[in-house]
C-alpha cells in the first residue's frame, strides 16, 4: 500500500471526513482516489479499539487513511502519533508541537504530516502555541517563514492552517500561500470551507505556487440526519479541484 496520497495532477488531494467504511469507499470512489479520508482518533476509547478500525479504512481505501485528531484538539496528539506508528497512513493531522513524535514513530518520511498554525489577525505572521499545554498559554506568534522552518526540522510535510473560518482571514491565507510556494512547503486550508469558497481558497494556493495542496472540508458537505459526508459534493469538489489546475 502507498504511503503517499494520490494527487490529481500531482498537485491536490482532498481531505474529508469518513463516518463509516462504507462512507470512506463511496467518497474515495467519488474522488477518483484522489483523496485521504478523515478518521478520528478522539472517537476511540483505546488505541487497539482505534487500530482495528483503521485497519479496516484502510484495506478498502487503498490506505488513503488520515488519522484525525478530532475538531484539532491538542489531547489527541499523543494518541495520533501513536497510531500513526503501527498504522503507516498516508497522512497524520497533528499540533505544531506534536510532529516530531509523529515522524520518528512513523520511521519513514513520506507520509505527509501536517503541523497545525493558527491565524493571528496580523498578515504573515501565525500562532504556533496549539499543543496540550502551549494552546493554554498566550499565543507564540512568528513569521510564518519562521513557523514552516520550525515544522521542516521536526520533519513536517505541511501547514495545517486553522481556523480559517472560510475566507475571513484571506489576506493572511494569501501570506501563507505565498510563503509556502517559496518555501518548497505543502499547505492544508482547513475550517469553514464549502461548496461556494472552496475553489477560490484553492485558486489562492495554486497562484502562489503551493507545490501540494490538501484542503480539509468537513462538516458543510455532511448530511445531518446521517453523518455520512455526501458523495455528490465530493464529486463536485473533485470538479473544483480540475478547474483550478486549468
């Protein structure tokens, strides 16, 4: 199984939650493989609980697995890099803090692994105080160059950039973009992204240069009654994703 994701063009894969493997397949189907689906770690009461399960995600999706800390919750950390380490998915959501854990129990570097950076009203700059203690603390704000450096020697793959709360922080997002297309860095927009911002989000990154791009839409394309992330907007997104490579 690759450990890589499978990128349209190369370029983008999506990032959306699963609610069941019946779910997962469906939407991996939906995106013509080129998307890892959200598992979330904060769901499981035990590791061997979540390791079963996963295993299971990831036998029918091709290992497009990503093991979710759960709405970004820092106490999940632990928990995700230790998964991470006996499940070998192709993709790992963690805190700024919690990624150099995350790649020595992984023992490879191609899984991708995103360190999670907030934003903090002030262009070019981010909050990287998002572990279990520091997320308690007053913000660290640095230069976003300085944030991709710090998760490039821990061994991270990409900014995890959120809450974006859709395009409410664009001019910081476009700071961002930029900085990681010339810093040869992978970026993940995540929070508040649907079926009507999702491709000028994507648009920004592509712009800027952004050598891979995961957009994470979670709970706009979810069905309420169901939990089950909807096949059809997935394939809408899928269609986005083209558009913006054109």
């Amino acid at each position: 199984m690759s450990l890589t994701p499978n990128y349209l063009e190369d370029r983008i894969c999506l990032n959306v939650l699963a609610n069941s493997v019946e779910n997962a397949k469906a939407c991996y189907e939906a995106a013509d493989g080129h998307v890892v689906l959200g598992v979330l770690s904060k769901n499981y009461e035990t590791d061997e609980a979540a390791i079963t399960d996963m295993k299971r995600y990831q036998e029918a999706c091709d290992n497009a697995l990503s093991v979710g800390l759960g709405a970004g919750d820092p106490n999940q950390s632990q928990m995700v890099s230790r998964l991470s380490g006996v499940l070998q998915p192709q993709h790992v959501n963690q805190v700024f803090t919690g990624v150099g854990t995350s790649r020595a129990l992984l023992g490879q570097g191609e899984t991708v692994i995103n360190g999670l950076v907030s934003p903090t009203g002030k262009v070019g700059y981010v909050n990287i105080a998002t572990g279990p203690l520091s997320s308690k603390t007053p913000e660290a704000i640095v230069p976003i160059e300085t944030a991709i450096a710090l998760l490039k020697d821990m061994g991270g793959s990409s900014i995890k950039y959120f809450p974006m709360k859709g395009l409410a922080h664009k001019e910081e997002y476009q700071a961002v973009a930029k900085a990681c297309g010339e810093n040869d860095f992978y970026l993940e927009p995540t929070g508040g992204i649907d079926l009507e911002n999702f491709e000028e989000i994507l648009q920004i990154a592509v712009d800027a240069g952004v050598k891979k791009i995961i957009p994470h839409v979670y709970s706009s394309i979810i069905d309420k009654a169901t939990g089950d992330t909807r096949t059809e907007d997935v394939k809408a997104l899928l269609q986005m994703m083209k558009n913006t490579l054109k």
